[in-house]
C-alpha cells in the first residue's frame, strides 16, 4: 500500500497481511493523528486499497455502527499484534473481540461464467470484519513461523507493524526508503560528530 504521512511525501509499505493493513488506518493513543476510519469514505478507500481478493468489494451504505464496530476490531488487533511483536501475553478482551468478529459469516466469493472470481451478493461489514478477523486467527495461529515473525518499526516515533518475510528475519523498518534511510541518516551524522570531536584540539 502507498502511505502518505503527515510530514509529507509517500512510501510503500507492505505488512505481510490483511488483518495488519487494516491497522494502517489509524488507532488507539498516538495513532488517532491517522484515524481515516471516522467517515465511510475512509473505509471505503482502505477496503480498494486493501489486498482483498477478488478486487471491487461493494458494501451497503455503511453507518456509525458500522464504523465503530470495524475501530473495536483494529484497535483490539493493534493491541494483539505489538503484544506479540514485543513477546508479551495477548489481552482477553482483545482476544474476545477478535473471535467474536471471526465467528460471523465471512464475505463469500464465486465463480463467473467466465470462470473468474468475484465477490457474492450480500457483502456486510460485518463479513468484512469476519474476514480480516480469520485472517488475523489465521496469523497468530497457522502452522507457519509467521507468527513469530511479527514486528514493529524500529524507527523513532514509528507504530507501523509487519510481518518480516525476509529470509534471516532480521528486518527492522517499515521501509529502506523512509525510516531505514532515517537511521542511516542518524548514524552517519553522529559518526560525523563523534570524529569532529576527536579531532578537536584539547584546550
């Protein structure tokens, strides 16, 4: 996905996941400077940004109740993703709201004439929800090592999570081109610093 901070500029960024793009749009505590999901414009924009398959999701008219139920879900996954980032025990109330929007019907696709997918009538929100929920059961749970591997930016100030498919598993930054190239910045400068000041006469 293309974001584009508050500071100016743009940058792609993949999370490795559904459920973990979901919580590019915002948050409980400092990630509120983010929130898009307080219109459904917002979320309309987030679910064509997405990488749901197939493409071209249609919702119903989406309401305030829907838009509080879908922030219950990514704050409670935003909580369960850094606990796991940081290899701390997952909260129960998170864990509840998670197998609560998981235990809906998720959005249903078929097949076309043409043999194609496509999305079935009767799209919902809360089958929207139900989906990124077992996507996110299907993260902290599945047989694979990804799991394990979630993290969160080591960049100062950065909340942004992802899974590090990379194959040491040692990645670090949301991103090279943003806070990746900021630390090398950072060292570059301090180095700089550090040898001006042992070349500096002593007075």
């Amino acid at each position: 996905m293309t974001l584009r901070p508050l500071d100016g500029g743009s940058f792609r960024f993949d999370p490795g996941a559904l459920c973990l793009e979901l919580l590019l749009t915002g948050g409980p505590g400092p990630l509120a400077r983010f929130e898009v999901l307080d219109t459904p414009a917002g979320l309309l924009d987030w679910v064509a940004a997405s990488r749901l398959e197939p493409p071209g999701l249609r919702l119903p008219p989406v309401g305030e109740g829907d838009l509080a139920a879908v922030r219950e879900v990514r704050d409670a996954l935003q909580r369960l993703a850094v606990a796991r980032a940081h290899g701390r025990p997952p909260g129960a109330a998170d864990l509840a709201v998670v197998n609560a929007a998981a235990a809906v019907p998720p959005l249903a696709v078929r097949m076309t004439a043409a043999g194609e997918r496509e999305w079935a009538p009767g799209a919902s929100v809360s089958g929207l929800l139900s989906t990124v929920a077992r996507d996110a059961v299907e993260l902290f749970t599945g047989p694979h090592a990804a799991a394990g591997r979630i993290r969160e930016c080591g960049g100062p100030d950065c909340y942004l999570l992802f899974v590090d498919t990379s194959r040491p598993g040692r990645r670090r930054w949301c991103a090279m081109e943003r806070c990746g190239n900021r630390h090398k910045v950072r060292a570059h400068r301090a180095r700089t610093q550090s040898e001006g000041e042992e070349r500096c006469p002593q007075v």
